[in-house]
C-alpha cells in the first residue's frame, strides 16, 4: 500500500512539474505576461505586440520561447511597411502557421547582447542565417530570460 501511494505521490508531482514547465512559454504570450509587459513600455512596438497577442500564436512558438531568447521585434514602421492589408491577413486563424514562420525569423535562441547578435553565424528560431546588415538595433529590453531588440526593418 505504501508503495502505491509513493508511486502516485510522485506521479502526481511530475504531473504538475512538467505542465508549470509547459505552461511557462505559452503564458509568456499571455495577457500580463512578462514578455508582453516589457513590449508593452514601448509603444514603438505596440503593431508587433498585436501580433504576438494573435489567439492560437502561443501553441506554435511555444517551443521557441521554453529556453533564453532574443527577440528582434520590428518597430510599428517596420511593420506598416507591409501595409494594413497584410498584417491583418497574418492574424487570420488560417494564416497563423504562416504568421509564426515570419516571427521565428525575429527570434534567436539565447540571450543575446547586441555584441553577440552582430557576429556570423547566428541562425533564428526558423533556421535561416540571420543577417543584420543593413539594420538599425535599439535599445535592450531585457527580461528574466529574454533580450528584446527593437529594429527598423523586418527579418526575411
């Protein structure tokens, strides 16, 4: 009997162990989140907060955002470079693998400065080489395990 209630004691705590582990980087895309706070004291990236507020976004990059990141988050004119109809086509439900595909190219694994983000290289969440030339890096934005890097140009 002791043993039973062992094995379920533990079961049970790497029940809630693994889904708190889970949970973490989907809440990181969820109202009041830490992410969300930082992007939110800088309205020069609030068209690129909306993006990453889109219903559904947090299941398809939650993987990305579990370890330290760096986020390069296009300013709102980087983004109005694509014009209103395409960013509001991007949150569309049966856009949204499409959307996450165009954010994983603005995410890089681990915290990065700015130093480390210039050397060659780096590839993004999406697995493409990440080529910075050309682009303007703001200010660091930091979080518990997060660098956030305003730009004046979108990643491809």
């Amino acid at each position: 009997m002791k043993k039973n209630s062992l094995r379920l004691f533990l079961i049970l705590v790497v029940s809630v162990l693994s889904m708190q582990s889970c949970g973490s980087s989907s809440n990181l895309l969820g109202s009041g989140s830490s992410l969300l706070s930082a992007l939110g004291g800088n309205t020069n990236l609030s068209a690129f907060t909306g993006l990453l507020k889109t219903p559904g976004l947090g299941k398809l990059l939650g993987p990305v955002l579990k370890g330290p990141f760096t986020m390069l988050a296009p300013s709102n004119s980087a983004l109005s470079s694509l014009g209103a109809n395409a960013i509001s086509s991007l949150t569309k439900p049966e856009n949204l693998s499409q959307l996450a595909g165009v954010l994983k190219n603005h995410i890089v694994p681990g915290k990065l400065d700015a130093g480390a983000l210039l050397k060659s290289g780096l590839q993004s969440a999406a697995g493409s080489a990440l080529d910075l030339g050309g682009i303007n890096l703001g200010d660091a934005i930091s979080g518990k395990n997060f660098n956030i890097f305003p730009i004046d140009k979108l990643l491809k």
